[in-house]
C-alpha cells in the first residue's frame, strides 16, 4: 500500500513536469514570436523615419525662415522710424528757428541721433545716401542757428544809458543833476568816503532780458557742438564789444592822449580826471561785472571759450579807459597834480579786487596786467611829483617881498599843501610800499613830511637875507615859522611830526623874537643916544 502510494506520488510528479515544460515550450515560442514582430517593428520605424526626414528639413527650415522675418521686419521698423525721425526733422529745420525755437533745436538733436544711427548701421543700402543727406541738413541747421544767434543778441544788445548805470550805484555815489562825477576835487576828498565806496553794495546791471539768455545758452551749445567755436566767438565779439564802446561813449569816456592832455587848461584837466574816477568805478564794478555774468550765462559750461568772449569784448574798451590814465602819467608834472594822481591811484587800488574777479583766468591776463601797470606808473608819477614839489619849494625863486614881514604866501601854499596831504594818509603809505622794502611806511611819511618842511626852512632863510633891516628878517622868520608850528600843532601833521618837531620849531620862534626884540630895541637905544 506504501508502494502504491509512492508510485501514485511519482506520477504526479512526472505530470506536473511536463506540464511545467509544455508551458515553457508555449513561452519560448511566444518570445520568439514577440521577437519576430518586434524586429520588424524596427524595420517599419526606419523606413518610416527615412521617409519623414525630408519632412523634418523643411520644417526646420520654415521655422528659421519665419525667424527671419521677424528679424527683417523688425529691423525695418526700426529703419523706417529712423527715416520718420529724419524726415519730421527735415521738416523743421527746413522751416527754420524763428518760429519755435525749442522744437527747432530739438529737431537738430533728433538728426544728430539720426546720423549716428546710419553711422553705426552702414550695412543698410540706403544709409549712405540719407547719411550725406543728414549731414547736409545739419550743416544748413547750423548756419541757420548762426544766423538766430546773431540776429537774437544783435537784437537785445543795445548801448547802456547813464542813468541805467546811475541807477545801479549805491545812493550816496549816484551824481547830482548835472554833474556826472564828484569825485574830482581834492578840497572835498575823504578816505571815509573811498572805504564807503569799497563796502557800498552794487546793483547788478542786466544786459539782456533774463528769458532771452537761456536760449542764447542753447544756441551756443548746439554751435560749440557742431565745432563752430570761431564762428560763435567772431558774432559775440563784434556784437558786444561796439555796444560797451558805445555805452562808455554815453557815460562821457574818451580816448585821449598826452598831447591831448597837455592842451587842456588845469580847471579841463581836473574835471574830466574827477570824471574818469567816476567812470572807472562805474565800467568796472557795473558794466564790465554785467558782462562777465552774462558771459558766464551763455557760455556756462564752456571755460575757454566764456573766457575769450569775454576778453575780446572787453579787451579794446578797457584799453580806451586806462588811455586818459596813462596819458596823465606821461603829461608834465606839476605840484597840482599829486593830487588827483593820488585819487586816481586810490580808485585802481579800490577796484583792484574787482579787477582780479571780473577779468579772471588765462586768457584776461593781458588786460589785468595793462591796469595793474596802471596803478604802478600812477604810483611811480606820484612818488616824482611828491619829489617835485620838495625841489620847487626848496630852490623856488619869487622875488615876492613881505614888506612888513608877515606870512609868506610859499608858506602859506606849502602848509595847506602838507594838510591835504595827510587826507590822503592810508594812500601814501601804499604808494610808499609799492616801492619801498623794509621800514614802516609811517616813519617813511614823517621822514617825506619833514624834508618838506625843512625845504620850506631853508627857502624862507634865503628869503629873510632880501630885509636890509635885520629886525623884519628875524620879525620874518619869527612870523613864518610860528605859522608853521601852529598849523602842525592843529591839524594831524603833529601826530606823524611828533612834539619834539614841535617844541624845536617854538624854540626857533622865540629865538626869532628875542633877536628881534634886540635889534629893535638897539635901534632906540642908538637913536636916544645921537
């Protein structure tokens, strides 16, 4: 029974094994087959992909042509606007600035934008030809804005009035009817004053509408830009420069020279040097300071070409100013005229910083060279005059008898001479540094102020020896010298003189009077005794 199961057990065994290789018989044949159709699946996907290549080519490139259209038709967009651009621009400069100005210069800055575009794009055909087109048209922009720029400033440049300048002065500057400066006398001459004028406030001048200068400035700009500098230069020049003549002219300013000076009778010659002080104030703290702003305004942003403006505007008008100064330095010297040459000294070295401002930079060198030379020849004729006037009181020759032997009118000249002099105190002791190295200038003026005085001294000895008598010689002397200690004593001559000068001269006096005394007294004597 065991047996039997056993075999039974082994049969099953036996039927599932084959069963076990039926199915893997069936699997094989499947593979196989799956195998197969894949294998000519392979072969169908390669013919089919041989067959849509071609396909795919033109597909790739029909995308790329259409990428290049839109590359094209973008670039001719641009292109297209550019001509827009171009030809809206043409418009407008063809109709010129005087209408609308602003849309005119806005019209030159879209062609220039315009030609560097066909400049940087040369690959365009037509770029060449609307490149010399551009540069044509703003070749003719340009000239147009020469025209505009002249015409604009001629228009608005027009000769200064004197009472416009008056009208900038400080109130106690401004002249009186009549009378076009008063600063000329030296009897009313105060250094007060001269301080007064240094701090008074000036009023600024306008030369041209304030809305009328920026478009000046725009125009300019857009000139410089088309390197039409000399251009710019030459219309300001000759525009500006006629009208300061002219306004000078008005004010009363001439060209003279030193015959023209010589000629003139000394009350002339006085007044117009009163005037010039006056006028050189006014040219160079008001219309010349005018100038420079307005320079400043249109040339803004260009130094070099502002400065030269500027400088040959100016340049011919200065030189007109300073020729009645230097025409004075070289005229003849006379006692009279330290003076005045000593107010015209003053007022060039008031106006000295003015002068270093307003004709500042490289190019105003010359100009501010021609007045600072100026004030030194006015110094240097100064200086000689003041030594003049010691020689011609010491060897002066006037036969001119005091016949009872009171004040001589050479003492009397000389006194009021040194009074006024010392209302020119602060300017001597400058004058006396312009030339001098060392020293305090005050001792200087003391030391001037005595060899003076001593010359006096001595002219009135060789005066006293015309008395026979010997008592109107001493009385002579006594009287003179008297007069000259008590003038000292009450004007500011005995601060700088001193009380030893002082009590010096009272011991001559009474030396003086004592011999006169003597001599008198002799004469009674002597006649009480005949």
């Amino acid at each position: 029974m065991a047996v039997a199961a056993m075999a039974g057990g082994v049969d099953s065994l036996s039927d599932r094994a084959a069963k076990m290789k039926e199915a893997l018989l069936k699997s094989q044949t499947i593979t196989e087959n799956v195998v197969s159709i894949l294998g000519s699946f392979d072969s169908r996907l390669s013919v089919l992909e041989t067959a849509m290549r071609p396909t795919q080519i033109r597909t790739h490139a029909i995308r790329k042509a259409h990428e290049n259209i839109d590359k094209t038709l973008k670039a001719a967009e641009v292109l297209l606007a550019e001509f827009d651009v171009s030809r809206q621009a043409e418009a407008q400069i063809l109709r010129g600035p005087h209408e609308d100005l602003e849309s005119y210069l806005e019209a030159i800055e879209q062609l220039r934008k315009n030609i560097r575009f066909f400049s940087s794009n040369k690959s365009f055909k037509s770029g060449d030809a609307v490149l010399t087109n551009a540069n044509n048209l703003l070749a003719k922009a340009i000239s147009k804005l020469e025209d505009e720029f002249k015409q604009l400033l001629a228009s608005y440049s027009k000769p200064v009035e004197p009472d416009r300048l008056f009208e900038c002065l400080p109130e106690s500057m401004r002249p009186s009817a009549g009378s076009p400066a008063n600063h000329g006398d030296p009897n009313g001459h105060s250094e007060q004053q001269n301080s007064n004028a240094e701090a008074a406030s000036f009023k600024p001048l306008v030369l041209i509408p304030p809305r009328t200068v920026p478009l000046l400035h725009d125009l300019a700009v857009h000139m410089v830009q088309a390197g039409h500098q000399q251009q710019l230069l030459k219309t300001y020049r000759d525009t500006r420069s006629s009208v300061l003549e002219e306004s000078l002219r008005k004010l009363g300013v001439e060209r003279l020279s030193k015959e023209d000076v010589q000629k003139m009778q000394w009350e002339v010659l006085e007044a117009k040097i009163g005037n010039w002080i006056h006028f050189m104030r006014i040219a160079v703290k008001v219309l010349f300071a005018g100038e420079r702003r307005l320079c400043d305004q249109i040339f803004d942003g260009f130094d070099s070409l502002r400065d030269q403006c500027f400088a040959e505007s100016t340049g011919n008008n200065v030189s007109m100013l300073l020729s009645f100064g230097e025409a004075i330095t070289k005229s003849k010297r006379s006692p009279e005229k330290l003076f005045v040459l000593l107010d015209m000294y003053e007022i060039m070295r008031e106006l000295h910083s003015e002068i270093e401002s307003v004709f500042g930079g490289k190019v105003c060198a010359e100009i501010r060279e021609s007045t600072f030379g100026l004030t030194k020849r006015l110094a240097q004729t100064a200086q000689e005059t003041f030594g003049d006037f010691e020689e011609a009181v010491e060897k002066d020759a006037t036969k001119t008898a005091v016949l009872d032997g009171t004040v001589h009118p050479l003492t009397s000249y000389v006194i009021n001479y040194v009074k006024f002099l010392f209302d020119y105190q602060s300017t001597l002791n400058q004058l006396f540094q312009e030339f001098e190295t060392g020293g305090e200038t005050v001792s200087q003026l003391a030391t001037v102020t005595m060899r003076i005085m001593q010359a006096l001294q001595t002219n009135l000895d060789g005066k006293s020896r015309q008395y026979k008598d010997q008592a109107l010689t001493h009385l002579f002397l006594m009287n003179n010298i008297h007069y000259m200690v008590r003038s000292v004593r009450r004007s500011e001559a005995k601060d700088l003189l001193g009380d030893d000068w002082v009590q010096r001269h009272r011991r001559v006096v009474q030396q003086h009077a004592n011999q006169y005394k003597r001599t008198g007294w002799g004469k009674v004597l002597f006649s009480l005794l005949q």
